[in-house]
C-alpha cells in the first residue's frame, strides 16, 4: 500500500528529531482516555491509514510518528461520559528513548514539513498464523507496548515486532466495519482490541478500536 505523510524535523538543544505525519487530517478519527482502558473510533479510511501508520513505525526506528487526532469531533455514544479526555497519538520505538516532557516543545517547533509517498507491505501481507502467540506471555518476551501520557498525547513505545504484528487490528476494522451486520444489541460495531490477554501490553492499558460511521457534523 501507498500513505503519503509529511516529514518535518526539529531540533531542540543539540538534538533533532524527525517527525511523520500523515499528509491530510483523519478526520473521521478520535482517541477517547476512559481512564481504565483507551478507546479509539475510527471510519474506514482512517483506520486504512492509521494501519498504514502503525506499520511505518514498525519500520521507523529513529522517528516519531504523530496522529494529530484530539481536536476532531468524535461520534456522539463515544463522548457521553462526563470529563472525557481526547487525545494525540505518538508512535515510536522504544529504542529512540524519548522523554515525553520534550514533546511540547517539539511540537510547537515543526513547520509544514514536505510531503513525501511511501510504499509499506499490504493487510493481505499480514498473516495471523505466523505470529507466536504462546511466546508472547514469556517472561522473556520484550515486544511489549508502554504507554505514556503527556500534553495530551498518548506515547505508545514498542519494538518494530510488535508494531508490526498489531496493525492488522486497524486493517480489520477499515475491511469488515463498513459491511458489519450486528448479531446482537450488546456489539452495534464491529470492533477489535489490544487487550492485555495477548501478552503484547507491558506497561500499558488496553485499547478498543471500533469502527464508526455515524459522527458528529
């Protein structure tokens, strides 16, 4: 698959850091702290692009890539709790080991940035059996997200293994949300998790990602 993103550079002190945005704003996306778990609810195109995204940071180890998502409108059952939070998203490897306190300052520093098309590997090339589940819950197995919060931005740092075995949870939804027939009341939507029982959430809480195509105008 093609994603055009934009790519800005900041420096802050004696250090720079290479930003990746995506070229157009996800409209139809939002980041909701429900402060046990996250959720996130997405249409079909955002969650093709976020998928994209979460496998460009797979590929990214020097980068911080940045899903600027906590101004947009979200639909209506997502934000009836009182004092909900909405929030930007960073993805980066845990290897760049990023202080979240710099990221306020990073972020008022980056321009336009230039636009540029990447080629990343299709959701058909995501193949569920190849992923060694079992060996995820040793206590060996560093393939971990941790999580972060900070200037309303939610930090979520990983190895390229487990960024790139978790974006299919975003091409799922963008290929089975927008022909979902819903078989029961309690699941009006097709949804999917990042959920602690997958031995892939070190420090970190679980995220529901549902699909949505009904949002506020």
């Amino acid at each position: 698959m093609k994603l055009t993103v934009t790519i800005h550079q900041a420096r802050l002190g004696s250090k720079e850091f290479k930003v990746i945005r995506p070229a157009g704003p996800l409209v139809h996306a939002v980041l909701i702290d429900h402060d046990r778990h996250l959720g996130t609810y997405l249409d079909q195109d955002a969650a093709q692009r976020i998928g994209g995204l979460w496998r460009l940071a797979a590929s990214s180890p020097r980068s911080l890539v940045h899903l600027p998502m906590r101004g947009n409108r979200g639909p209506s059952h997502a934000l009836s709790e009182d004092g909900v939070r909405q929030l930007d998203l960073v993805l980066l490897h845990h290897s760049l080991q990023f202080a979240p306190s710099r990221w306020k300052e990073i972020r008022r520093r980056l321009g336009p940035g230039r636009l540029q098309t990447v080629t990343l590997p299709g959701p058909e090339h995501t193949d569920e059996a190849v992923i060694d589940h079992e060996a995820r819950h040793y206590k060996e197995n560093r393939d971990l997200f941790h999580q972060h919060l900070h200037a309303e931005t939610l930090f979520m740092t990983g190895s390229a293994k487990v960024f790139g075995d978790t974006a299919r949870h975003f091409f799922d939804v963008a290929r089975n949300g927008p022909g979902y027939v819903p078989v029961h009341p309690s699941y009006p939507h097709f949804c999917t998790e990042l959920h602690s029982d997958a031995g892939i959430l070190g420090d970190a809480r679980e995220i529901h990602i549902e699909y949505c195509d009904q949002w506020d105008a």
